[in-house]
C-alpha cells in the first residue's frame, strides 16, 4: 500500500522560515573587476568591466549602475577602451587577462558605435585572452589589441594586433612565439608614433602556474606600431613575469613600468627582499627600487652592510603572523592574523612589545633586523605587556615552501626619454 502524504502551503512556509540562509557561492570570482574606464566628456559617466559579469555602466557617477554587455557571444572581459576622438565608440577586449584557474576565455573583440546599446564582433575570436585595447588618441580606425592567447597552451593567436579600418581586418605588429602574448601596450598621447608593448609568457596548468621567463620583455616603436624592437637598457632579463606600462600624461616622455622580477634572490638575500630592500650588488629581485627605477638603475651596496633602516619607518611587518606599530609612544603589535602562528601563542592585537629575542623594544632598527634574518628553524621569545601585566610567548617562524623556487618581487622602473 503507498502513502502520499500532502504537506501544505503553509506548513512548507513554517519549516522553511526556521532556516537561516548564508551565501555559500559563487564565490566573488566572477564580479571582479578587470578594468574601468571614464568617458573623456562626462567624469560621472564611468565603464566597469568584470571578468565574468559582464560591462557595467554608470551615468550618474555610481549612483546606479546598469549592465550593457550581457547579451553577446561571452561576458568575460579583459579590458575595455573608450575612442578619446568620438566617446560612442567603445571597443571590448574579452576573456580575462588574469591567472586564475577560474580566468574564463573569450571569443575575441567588440565594438560599439552607439556608446553601448549595439555591439559587433569585430574578430580576433582565438585571442581567448586580452589584456589591453588601445584607441588611437585622434583616429579613431586605428586600435591596437594585446592578446594573450591560450592560457594552457602554446598558441600563435597571440602578440600585438593593430588595425587601421576601425576593426575590419587585422595585422599583428609584435609576435614573440606560441608561448609569448602581449600583456599591455600604451600609444603616446601627444606623438602616437611611439607605442610601448609588453609581451609575457606564462602557462597555466590545474596543478600550477608558471608566471615568468624570458620572453617577457618591453618593445618599443617609433614608427606607429609598423615595427618594434626590444628595450633592455636598465631592465632586468631573465625570469621575468607581468609587465604593466603608463606614460605620465603631462610629460609622455616619462614611462612607468611595473615588473614582476621572479628570478631567484641572491643568497642570503630574501629576508631583504622582504623588507623591501635592493640586493647587495644590484642584482634584480627587489621590491621597489630606491630612485622609482629612474632608468632602471640600482644601487649596490659592500656583501657586509646592511642598509641603513629609513628614519621614518612606523611599521615592522613580519612573518610570524603580526605587525609591529611604530607610530606610537611604545612599539605595539597590530594585524595579529587569525589562527596564524602569533595568535596561536596568545598575542592580540594592542600588546605592548617590552622586547624580542632579547632586544628591548624600544629598538625598533635592531628588532626590524632581527625578525627580517629570523630563520624557520629559530625559536622567538617575545615579551609582551597587556593590561600592566608582562607575559612571555615562544613562537617559531614557518617554514619556508620547498616548490618556492622563486623569489617573488615587484619593481617600478622610469624612464626619462620616451622608453627607449
């Protein structure tokens, strides 16, 4: 014999009101953003590209937002550029430019000639990644696309891709090999002869990423993007990983580049490199360079000096899970990182520092030096004051991570005579 039991409308609603509801997913991957652009005639009129939402406009200068880029072939989005000659010319490069596992692939190029309502494939669909469209600054047919190419895979749609008809056809300008993309390119605003491009080889695997090697590098040409030739005067080669370019726009003949350098720190050299400090003879890995890379040059400094510490320094950051505030009257500790090593030992957040492996702590030079050399295999006492009341903690740094093979830094270099 069968049973059907009938639940009602209304005894449904009791059992579903108990419950309380929590996000458990999608996770923000899909809604981060990717690029924004402002409209040169409106500052309140603002694009929004996410790398799986779509493109997001808003009029009113984020009051409300709308999405206008949902309906087409993908919505993943690497960048978006808006025509500074005509602003209802809006050009899309789509597929995300990022590394992540979850970085989804587009089919290529769009383009709006209504400032957003219509959109037209305008090619470029095995691109699968773009990192950067550029329009030129008064001709609105000529666009440059740095196109990354299969994330996964060795794939000759990749390199640098111009056109001179608004879209129509395409000639690639800068082509490295099947493992090497085109990350980022910049037109000179006042001479859009010169155009600046940097190619990036990279590989994702499930497993891993491997984000860096010598076919990173910055190319530079003179002639409107027809042809280009390397620049390594000042730069660093090797394993190289992103490059990211910009001219200062009142002056283009100063250019920025940020450079992931990923190749391996000197020895005995990481624990400065943490503290954002230039190797001892010059060599590339460090955080930031001193001169904000004015042509790319370094200090060196003798194997047996340690770099004075700057006089304005208000925080020691370390790798025990904790940070030690300078700015006030006594050293204190800060962002104790949750279920991390210090907090684990019982530090909290406003603990005054009385010393640490011996060092009073009102020495703030010779404690920063003493936990940027900690080793993972040293034992840390810490002295602590909280609430009148001293207590001692013994806290061990961690390990390093053996698969590390690369000391991972970023530089900012500046060139003075137009990137060359």
């Amino acid at each position: 014999m069968a049973v059907l039991i009938v639940q009602t409308s209304s005894a449904q609603d009791d059992w579903t009101d108990s419950f309380k509801w929590r996000e458990i997913g999608p996770t923000a991957t899909g809604g981060r953003v990717t690029d924004i652009a402002v409209f040169p005639d409106n500052e309140h009129h603002i694009l929004v590209a996410s790398a799986a939402g779509g493109l997001w406009e808003t009029t009113n200068n984020g009051t409300t937002w709308n999405c206008i880029f949902e309906n087409e072939g993908t919505i993943t989005i690497g960048d978006v550029a808006i025509d500074p000659s005509n602003s209802s010319n809006i050009w899309i490069g789509s597929g995300e430019a990022n590394n992540q596992r979850s970085s989804l692939w587009g089919d290529g190029v769009y383009k709006s000639t209504d400032g957003g309502k219509t959109w037209t494939n305008m090619g470029l669909k095995d691109s699968q990644h773009i990192g950067r469209v550029v329009v030129h600054p008064t001709n609105g047919d000529t666009v440059f696309v740095a196109a990354l190419g299969n994330l996964y895979s060795a794939s000759p749609e990749r390199g640098l891709f111009k056109t001179s008809d608004g879209g129509k056809t395409w000639n690639k300008v800068l082509f490295v090999n099947n493992d090497v993309g085109v990350v980022d390119v910049i037109v000179d605003p006042k001479n859009p002869d010169n155009v600046i491009a940097a190619s990036y080889e990279r590989r994702r695997r499930a497993w891993d990423f491997d984000g860096a090697g010598p076919g990173s590098a910055i190319y530079r040409s003179t002639d409107g993007g027809e042809s280009f030739e390397k620049v390594t005067d000042g730069l660093p080669s090797g394993e190289i990983g992103r490059i990211g370019l910009d001219y200062f726009a009142k002056d283009p003949s100063v250019v920025y580049a940020t450079v992931s350098n990923q190749n391996p720190a000197p020895a005995g050299q990481a624990n400065q490199q943490q503290r954002g400090r230039p190797p001892r003879d010059g060599a590339p890995g460090v955080l930031l360079t001193q001169d904000q890379g004015d042509q790319g040059d370094q200090d060196a400094m003798p194997d047996d000096q340690l770099p004075e510490e700057p006089t304005d320094d208000t925080e020691i950051k370390t790798t025990l899970g904790f940070s030690i505030d300078l700015s006030t009257s006594q050293p204190t500790i800060k962002d104790v990182a949750r279920n991390g090593v210090a907090q684990r030992a019982g530090m909290r957040n406003g603990d005054v520092v009385v010393s640490a492996g011996g060092i009073d702590g009102s020495q703030a030079k010779q404690i920063s030096r003493f936990f940027a050399d900690a080793k993972s295999s040293d034992r840390i006492t810490i002295v602590v004051k909280r609430d009148g009341a001293e207590q001692t903690m013994s806290l061990t740094p961690p390990p390093t991570r053996p698969q590390r093979a690369r000391q991972i830094g970023g530089e900012v270099y500046r060139s003075d005579d137009g990137g060359s």
